[in-house]
C-alpha cells in the first residue's frame, strides 16, 4: 500500500473509534437523564462505530500495512438537553462523510482501487447514518421538549437491535 493511502486509511481508524466513544459518551449522558432507550441506542452506535474501525484494521493488515493504534480525543460529557445531543452526532456523521470522501479521493489519485472499494461501503453507509440520525433530530425538534412525546420515542429507541457481528466486519 501506498503510505499516504496508509496514513489516511490509520487517520480514519482513529476517527472512528473517537466516534465510538463520542456516542458511548452520549449514551451515558441519556442514561444520566434516565432516557434509557436514547441511551441504548447510542450504545449499539457506539459498537457499530468500533467494528468501523476494525473493518479498516483489518483491511490494513490483509494489504500488508500497520494499523497504527493512536491517543482518542475526549469526547464531550454533558449536552445541554437531548436534541442537543442528537444534533451532535448528526453534525459529527456529516464530518465523518467529509473524511471518508476525503479517503476516496486519496485512494483514487493512488489508483488504489481495492481501497476504493472498501471505501464504497463507507459512503453508502455514510447515507445510510446521516439520514437516521436526522430522523430522529428532527422528530426530538417537532417534540419540542414535550416529555410525553419524548418518552415515547425512547420506547421507540430502545427497541434498536444490536447489529449482528459480520455487519461491518465482512459486508
Ligand atoms: Fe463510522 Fe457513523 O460513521
């Protein structure tokens, strides 16, 4: 592999697992404002994150590159309120499109195409992540701070399942 294919593609790892622990943080948060179906699906969130960085891990290592394990930023604690939160994650999966098209075009101008390839995956993900989290930031804006309206959807929330273990891994 390239190095500057290499570099982006450990960059990315760090990106995602900084992701996985912003949403673990989240997770606490809600669970700290007994929200706990927000909390439980900011827990599966935060899984799906790390098999993100893992599908990348492993992609490095079968092309022969080093993951290189870094320091995680800290996420924030504390939100002002739970569709403060919810904005938040949803700005930060527009930023983690930003990256992976970022990749995309590292990996193109390399002609590396089996990265190329991998990194398709990501950007239909990408889709796939922002369009749900702003679902449901805008739903928590219609609710606008109604307990009643927000207590139902944490039942809804709550009843997220956790993605199976290949999902991320060998998709
Ligand atoms: Fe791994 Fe939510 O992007």
């Amino acid at each position: 592999m390239k190095q500057v294919v290499l570099d982006a593609l450990n960059k990315q790892i760090n990106r995602e697992m900084y992701s996985s622990n912003l949403y673990l943080s989240m997770s606490a948060y809600y669970a700290s404002i007994n929200l706990s179906g927000f909390a439980k699906w900011m827990e599966i969130q935060a899984a799906e994150e790390m098999m993100h960085a893992m599908k990348f891990y492993h992609f490095l290592l079968q092309r022969g590159g080093k993951p290189i394990i870094g320091a995680i930023a800290e996420p924030p604690a504390v939100w002002d309120s739970p569709v403060k939160a919810f904005e938040d994650a949803y700005h930060h999966e527009t930023l983690v499109t930003g990256w992976i098209y970022d990749c995309v075009a590292i990996a193109r101008s390399e002609n590396d195409y089996a990265t190329e390839n991998l990194l398709q995956w990501f950007v239909n993900e990408q889709v796939e992540e922002e369009a749900t989290a702003l679902e449901i930031v805008e739903k928590l804006k219609l609710a606008n701070n109604n307990p009643q309206i927000i207590l139902m959807m944490d039942a809804q929330l709550g009843q997220r399942a956790t993605a199976p273990v290949s999902a991320g891994a060998t998709t």
